[in-house]
C-alpha cells in the first residue's frame, strides 16, 4: 500500500489518430481517496475519452497521440499492463447491456475474479459480499438478459466491485434509471466513497449527483476544463442552459430575464379519439407472466402525453401496441377507429411515427439525407415533399451541417436526434418518442422538443421518459404505468401532486415539479424554472 | 447484450450426462453417420437419434421454429439439389441409372429410382445429424458453456469465445426482430421486395446494416468490457464450475469410439455401407 493520491491528472491532451482536433486539452486534476469527482459537460466534450485514458483503454484500444501525466497510486499509468490497472480501477460503462458478459448473474459477478485465476471458494465468498452489500443477493440465479434496467446496472456494478478497486469511473450510470433506481444506485455510491473508495462519475443528471455531495466537480466544454472546484461553485458559474441545475438556483439566476411560458401548437382539449386500449392484456409468451394487466385510455386530438413509470413498468409494450407491433393478447387497440389486429405496421405507420429507443437499431443509409428520406419515401410521399420534410426534420434536430455525413459516423447523441428527425419527416399525425432525451444533452433536448412541440402538424404527441421535468414542462396529461397498468391519468398538476402515487411509480418529485407546486396558485400551470422566474 | 437460447432445467436424461460427453457423442456420431449412405445403417442412427430426443422432454412448441427452419434448409437442400438436379448426389446415383420416367417438355428431364431412392436416404441422414444436435440449445445449461469447451482441451480464451459464439445466434435473432420492428414502424415492409435478386439484396439493406453494424459495436465493447475486468491477463484462468465425468459418460464416449471406428472400417475394408439401393425396387 502507498500513501500516494489514488489520482493526479497532470496536463493531459489526447487527440484520436483520425481527428483533426484534440479530444481533451491540458486536464489537470487530483482525486483523494473517498472523494466523488463528478464530471459534466455536454455531448461530445471530452468526457469519454477522460475516462478511457483513466482506464487504459486509451492507448490500448483506441490510437491517436496521449500527452501529460496521469498517476495511479502514484505511479505512471504507462508503466502499467492494462490488467494491472484493471486491478486498481473499475469501470462502469454507460449500458450495462454492453458490459454484461455473463449469461447468469452469478457468472457475471464471477467473471472479473475468474480472470485473475482467484481460488473458487474465495470467488464464491467475494461474489456473496459485494451481492450483500448492494442487497442483490435474491438476483444470483437470474439470467442476466431478464433483468431490470436498475438490476441490470446494479449487476454490472458488483461485477466490478468484486474485484476491489480503489477507484471506480463511472460512465453515465443512472442513463437508463428510473428515477427511484437512480437514487439507490447515487446513495450507493456515496457509500462506497465513504468506504474509502475514489470515484469519478460521469453525469448529464447534475441536479441528481449534486443530492449526494460530491468532493468535487470537472466542467468541461470542447475537451477543456471550463471549472474544477466544489459544487456550490459550478452553480454559480456554469450556463444553465448547457446542464441541468436545480430549479431554485436556475429561478434565482433567471430573475433580471425571466423568460415566457412555453406554449405548444398542440391544445389538449378532449378531441377526437386517436388509439383507443380496451382491456389490453399482453404476454410475450404464455408461460411468461403478463406485461399490460388491463390498460383503458384513449389518447385524444390535442394530447401532449408524457408516460412515467418505472424499468420494466410495461411502458414501452404499451406504446407498441398503438403501432401494431405488438397485437394483445385480450383486449382491442383501435387506431382512428380501426382494430391493429387487422392492418398491417407499414399501413399504421402513416398515422404514427414512433422512433424507437435506440438509434443503432435502425440507422443504415449512406447519408443522414437518405436516411430521413426512407420513412416518407416508404409511405409514398411525392419527391418535392420529401425534400420539404428532410431538411425541416433536420432543422429541428439542429443538425443541418450534418446531412450529408454517414449516419453511423455521428456520435450516439446525434444518432439519435437523426433517429427523431427520419420519423418526423414521416409526417404522421401521431407522434410517439421512447426515451428522447436519453443520451443526449440538456441543450440539445429542451431545444429539440421545444421545436417539435411548437410545430404545427401534429394532432398528439407522447413520449415514454423517466425525465420528470421533461413531463413537467412539455405534457398536458400524464400517465402513470405500474405493473402493466394505467394507475393514473390526468392533467400534470393533479397527477404529479400525489406523492403516494408516485412513490408505487418510483418517481421522485424534482426541485422543479416543488417549485411548481408551490406557485401553482400564482402560475395555473406547470412551466419551467426560467419562466417561474417572474413570479418569484 | 448477449442473451441465451430458452435454456430452462428439465430433469431430464439427457442433462444428466456431463456436458462434455454429450458434444464428444454428438460430435463422433456426426463423423459416424457421414461415412454411411446405406439406409439401413443410417435408420439404426436415426433411431438412436430419436431416442436421444425423447428423452429430452422437448415438447413441439418449444422447437417448431427451429424445426421450421431445418425443413426449409432440407427442401431446397434435397428437392432442389438431389431430385430436380442431381448436383447433390454421388456418382453411385449417376452410375447405373433405372429410369422411372421421363418428360421433354417444357424442360427435359429424367427422375430415376436411384435419385429418387437417394433423396430418402438424405431425409433419414440429415433427420439423424439435425437431431442429434438440435437438442443442445435447449438443454444444455448456458452457464456450462465455457467450462465444457475447456474441459474438452481448448485454451481458457477460445473456450470463453465459444461460449460467447454460442450465445450469439439468440442474440443475433433478438436483434433482427427489433430492427425488422423499427424498419416496419418506418413503413418498410420486407414482404414486398420487387425487382431482380440485387435489388432484393439492395432493399434488405434496413435490415442488415443496422444488425450487422450493432454487432461489430456491440462487440467492440465487450471486448473493452471484457478487457477491462482482466480478460487478456495471460495467468490462469478459474473457471466457476467444475465437470465430473461419471460412468454414465465414460460409457457415452467409449460406444460413441467404438461406432466411429466400426464406421472408418466397414466402407474402407469391408466395402459395406455404401449407397444401397432395395432390390425389388431395381426392374
């Protein structure tokens, strides 16, 4: 053992081998034992690559040219094999789905130990601690694959912890949470830095990692430290429009230019019915248990839905069932009246648009141009409109320069704004979104469904997302699913004002939803923070 | 994420073989069985194929569509290449041909009793093969996957690859239903494919690339994964589970020997085995 700091940065840049700029530029940083570093900045400023030099998977899986100093313990990361740094530090990736090699949880658990040739009863014996520490011992013989999103992340967490690092990176890990699991897992973290443990967690979610005091926090913008100090620092300094910062701060920041209420195109006033669930019931198989327990809604000309719900709350499957992707098991789903059972998906798909949770699964033209043409083009829309439509799409996703790039060349948070933007230029009268904002910025998000949301042409919006605020700010009903049913239905400010509810969702009230509900008599409505500016 | 074939304990028979006799048995037999094209030969290993699977407790539900796919593969593999051409035959079927009949027009053709009797044999054959190993994926334990391939003499990273390799099919078919999903929610639709067989190709374009392109990225951060959790450390690797061969399994092994080598010598030494034809059957 050394006494030496677990991390010092000193003067780091990196820039890929095919890029033309750096990456990251002249980082300089320490973290003690038992601190919690966040690190936070936009899409595309670095944050990644940090964290790949940190764990060597800069230079060793990924080229290009690494300047400064980066110590472990005090000694050089260069002078270390990847597997001993593997030793000192663990890294959680973004999706655990993409972590996750183990077919069983306790195979997966077992694997990081199995490498290091450990005797199999002390395997056996580090596996059941750190399953008991993160009270996910009941998991040990569940596949892996069936997991929740928070168990899948918690799993892939004891994967790493089983093997004892010292310091722990933390890439984006409450990205797929609900935002019950995302509290568990930060309450978790913070008690494995007061164990002794060094962390550095990467986060768009800045409000929620603030809750549990980091040590310190890195902002960076465009690969270089734009702050590095304590919390209450980046709140005075950081653009609140960039990242997400509690609403008290970002009203009392707002106050000298509050800004307007946001207003949408679309007025939820009880107009004609669009999908209609009657009893729906579904089961992906018969010796499975059911997904959707007896769902009634009817969404209406005029709706802007937001579904809350915990992983695994049956969201998804139920916004399926609108499209025809799913036909249920009892029950009737009628789009414009007509049963899904009895049309075909491509027929449905010139009334609903639903762009699917990840972009990766259905992006493949050679251009981001043809790739928004396919949609319309698929529908039979004339040349000239679909040309329209294109470039309108992409506008609204702000990514105009990027047309003519390959698809799959863009980053993952562009990919999937092109993924938004190639079913809005189907210019289906029904929109559905399934997780929007994950994996993207907070500029980038409020901008785009500010766009979408003020954009004439659609008669209903809905999106699935564990992003309260989004809810609070953009729907004028909610919907919340628990166990495959609707538990409640209504305007934002009746249904996110029982807590009781929203505890059986997993949904946790944010700063901005208590700051609404506390001017609800002054504003009538739910807005967001800069906008209640005016009435503080 | 890799995900596994729909695994579930039975108590049957069959899992009650250590896993590594049964690929050494399944692998033998396949050697055995190539070396026959004597139908009589091959419905004693269709037999014992049959009796393999009975005791499986598989049930019709669980593997029709693997079982849909394997006839598919069988048509166009002995419809097409045995009894509409006889590319797939051997040269005993085109040697001493009896003609059953014969047409001129539209095309010419000649179906003849040894084609067709050679077609039988390639149902009782590949039935026999597709048999004995279609039985794996549903009853062999996904966690035993590695342990069995190193158990078998491969080193602890191929054994580990393989275990992956066998996880990819479920995976590679799980992700071609959500991008066939995804494209459908675009208004493609896959039944419609128009044109000649490039422009086919060309409109499976939405299909492929997205499945091609999320397995090489997909992989690309397991591997990282992987790497990260030491996996290219070059030590000794612990596996989790330990194999025990039993008596059951030494006596598996040493049949499935025994007929391997009896199979090598009927045809070579005793020139029985080959291609056999019934004949009441020849004029």
């Amino acid at each position: 053992m050394t006494d030496a700091q677990p991390l010092v940065v000193r003067d780091l840049s990196f820039q890929y081998t095919r890029r033309d700029t750096p990456a990251i530029q002249s980082l300089n940083f320490t973290l003690n034992p038992g601190e919690i570093l966040l690190l936070a900045g936009s899409s595309g400023c670095g944050k990644t690559t940090l964290i790949r030099c940190i764990n060597g998977l800069i230079p060793h899986a990924y080229s290009g040219t690494l300047q400064g100093v980066i110590e472990i313990f005090g000694k050089s990361i260069q002078e270390m094999c990847l597997a001993e740094i593997s030793n000192e530090i663990g890294t959680v990736l973004q999706d655990p789905d993409r972590q996750i090699v183990g077919s069983f949880v306790l195979n997966e658990v077992a694997f990081g130990l199995e490498n290091l040739g450990l005797p199999r009863e002390e395997i056996f014996q580090r596996v059941n601690d750190v399953m008991d520490y993160l009270n996910i011992g009941f998991l040990k013989d569940r596949e892996t694959f069936q997991l929740s999103g928070g168990e899948k992340q918690k799993v892939a967490l004891a994967g790493v912890l089983a093997m004892r690092p010292r310091i722990l990176l933390l890439d984006e890990p409450l990205a797929s949470l609900d935002p019950a699991s995302a509290r568990e897992a930060l309450s978790i973290f913070r008690k494995l830095a007061d164990d002794g443990i060094s962390i550095i967690l990467v986060e768009h979610r800045v409000e929620d990692v603030l809750a549990i005091h980091p040590e310190q926090v890195l902002y960076l913008e465009d690969g270089k430290q734009v702050y590095y100090g304590d919390a209450p620092g980046l709140l005075e300094c950081v653009d609140y429009s960039q990242i997400k910062l509690p609403a008290t701060i970002v009203m009392e920041r707002s106050r000298g230019t509050p800004m307007e209420p946001f207003t949408s195109s679309l007025q939820g006033k009880d107009g004609e019915a669009l999908v209609e669930f009657e009893d729906v019931h579904f089961r992906y198989k018969e010796d499975l248990p059911e997904v959707l327990t007896g769902v009634n809604c009817t969404i209406h000309k005029g709706d802007i839905i937001a579904i809350l719900g915990h992983n695994g709350a049956g969201k998804t499957t139920l916004v399926k069932h609108a499209l025809g992707l799913l036909k249920p098991t009892s029950g009737t789903v009628r789009l414009q009246g007509a049963d899904t059972r009895k049309s075909s998906i491509a027929q449905n798909a010139h009334t609903i648009g639903y762009v699917f949770q990840s972009p990766t699964q259905m992006l493949f033209a050679q251009t981001v141009r043809s790739e928004l043409a396919f949609g319309p083009e698929n529908l039979g829309h004339p040349k000239e409109q679909v040309a329209q439509d294109t470039e309108w799409a992409i506008k609204t996703v702000h990514l105009e320069e990027e047309m003519d790039m390959p698809p799959l060349a863009l980053s993952f948070g562009q990919q999937k704004r092109v993924s938004i933007a190639a079913i809005l230029a189907m210019r289906s009268r029904i929109l559905m979104m399934d997780e929007p904002t994950a994996g993207q910025d907070y500029w980038n998000y409020m901008a785009f469904m500010d766009s979408i949301l003020q954009m004439p042409g659609f008669d209903s919006i809905l999106f699935i997302t564990h992003d309260v605020d989004l809810a609070v700010v953009y729907a004028n009903r909610i919907l919340l699913v628990d166990k495959g049913k609707i538990i409640a239905d209504g305007k934002p400010h009746e249904v996110l004002a029982e807590e009781e509810r929203l505890n059986q969702a997993r949904i946790l009230p944010t700063s901005l939803l208590k700051l609404n509900l506390e001017k609800l008599p002054l504003t009538g409505r739910f807005m967001r923070a800069e906008a209640l500016a005016q009435f503080a | 994420m890799v995900v596994t074939f729909g695994y579930k304990q039975r108590n049957s028979l069959v899992e009650t073989f250590d896993p590594r006799a049964r690929w050494i048995f399944s692998i033998l037999s396949l050697f055995t069985i190539v070396n026959f094209w004597d139908i009589r030969f091959l419905l004693y290993f269709l037999l014992i194929s049959v009796v393999q699977y009975s005791f499986t407790r598989l049930t019709w539900k669980e593997t029709k569509r693997a079982w849909r796919f394997i006839f598919f593969l069988m048509f166009i593999m002995i419809f097409v290449n045995t009894i509409v051409t006889s590319a797939g035959t051997i040269s005993d079927v085109t040697a001493n041909p009896h003609v059953l009949f014969a047409i001129e027009k539209p095309i010419r053709f000649t179906m003849t009793i040894e084609r067709l009797w050679f077609a039988l044999t390639q149902v009782v054959r590949v039935l026999s093969i597709t048999m004995l190993f279609i039985v794996v994926p549903f009853t062999m334990d996904p966690r035993q996957y590695g342990i069995t391939f190193k158990g078998m003499g491969l080193g602890d990273k191929l054994a580990f690859t393989m275990d992956l390799a066998f996880r990819f099919v479920p995976t590679l078919a799980r992700d071609f239903g959500t991008t066939m999903d995804a494209q459908k929610a675009r208004g493609y639709e896959l039944d419609n494919l128009k044109g000649n067989i490039f422009k086919k190709i060309a409109r499976m374009a939405p299909i492929m690339i997205p499945v091609t392109m999320n397995s090489l990225l997909s992989g690309e951060d397991m591997v990282n994964a992987m790497d990260l959790r030491g996996f290219s450390t070059s030590g000794k690797r612990t596996w989790l589970y330990t194999l025990k061969y039993r008596k059951r399994d030494i006596a598996l092994i040493a049949y499935s020997v025994v007929v391997l080598i009896i199979s090598i010598i009927l045809p070579r030494v005793f020139h029985i085995g080959g291609f056999w034809v019934p004949p009441f059957l020849i004029p």
